[in-house]
C-alpha cells in the first residue's frame, strides 16, 4: 500500500497529524536553506523512531534548535548540547544532537561554495539513491541510506513521495520548477 493509502487508513486523531504533513508539505520543494535543514534534522532524528514522534515534537524541535537558523546552530558550544541533551521536547540522543550542529556547519561552508543549500542540491540533481548517498555520507554526519532517501523524497529530490494516483502528486509535480520536473522524467 502506498504512503497515501495509508493515510486514509489511519485513525482520525493521527490522520490530522500525519495528513497535514502528507498534504502540505512531503514532497513539495523547500526554497529556504533552513527549512531545509530543519527536514535534515528531522530525518535524522526520526532513525529508529517513528515518524508520528517527530511530528508531535516539531514544534519543541523549532525551539530548542533556534527554528533551525543554520548559523546559530552551527555556533552552539558545549553549553548548548548540554542544554539540548536535557531537553525532554527533543530526541535527546549524542550523536543526533552532534549531526546537527555539524551538519549545520557543513551547510555553512556549502553556502560560501554554491551560494546556498538549495543550490548544491539543485546541482548534485538528478542523482540516483546510491549516489545521493555516498554524496550525502561525504559532506554530512549521521546520514545513512533511508535518512538520505527519506529527506530527499520529502524535500522533492526523489520520486516517491505520493502515490501517482494521490491528489497531492499533482500538486507537487506543479510546485517543482521545471529543471526539476525535465531531470525527473
């Protein structure tokens, strides 16, 4: 059964939480570098996890991560790991926590190189799974093969994210700029 399929399956008081994000935004390209990275971090710390936990505790992940700013996290000190590590509103996991503030410092020299994170992955586009792996294991920390694909579909990189018969395929597909929607094809 498809992701899609599922949704409509689920029970009411999770298809709100779980339909929201399938309906607004897994999928859809994301213009901002820090929401980006806000995906990056998300998907990191849902390994092992289920993907309902991150979505109840997005909003105490905004705050604790200063709404993903890339440069306020790339600056936190040691001071702020502890802080992040006694967070109870957060996955409160080492070597997560770690991917984060050095994935965010990663992102800040790519941004120096290519001008921005969208831009380096608009130019690494299109890349199969593989690819984007090997890539992504090279330049972030924490980033194995369902981490990569998982950000990747949600982010519009990868096609799986909908169901073809899903109405929000559609939509998605409009939202892609056109290099996208060629490289895709």
């Amino acid at each position: 059964m498809s992701y899609c399929g599922a949704i409509a399956t689920m029970p009411e008081d999770k298809k709100a939480l779980h339909g929201a994000y399938h309906d607004k935004f897994y999928g859809f390209p994301i213009h901002d570098d820090n929401e980006l990275f806000c995906r990056l971090v998300l998907e990191i710390n849902q390994a092992g996890l289920s993907w309902e936990t991150i979505l109840k505790k997005e909003a105490t992940f905004r705050h604790a991560y200063h709404n993903f700013n890339i440069k306020k996290v790339a600056a936190f000190t040691e001071a702020d790991r502890a802080r992040l590590m006694a967070d109870p509103g957060i996955i409160r996991n080492r070597l997560k926590i770690n991917a984060a503030i050095e994935n965010a410092r990663s992102i800040l020299a790519i941004q120096r190189e290519h001008g921005s994170f969208e831009k380096w992955l608009a130019h690494h586009h299109p890349k199969t799974k593989e690819e984007w792996v090997k890539l992504f294991k090279k330049t972030f920390k924490f980033t194995g093969g369902e981490i990569v694909n998982e950000f990747l579909m949600s982010a519009g990189y990868l096609d799986g994210a909908h169901a073809k018969d899903c109405p929000v395929y559609k939509k998605v597909l409009k939202a892609k700029p056109m290099w996208h929607k060629v490289a895709n094809k």
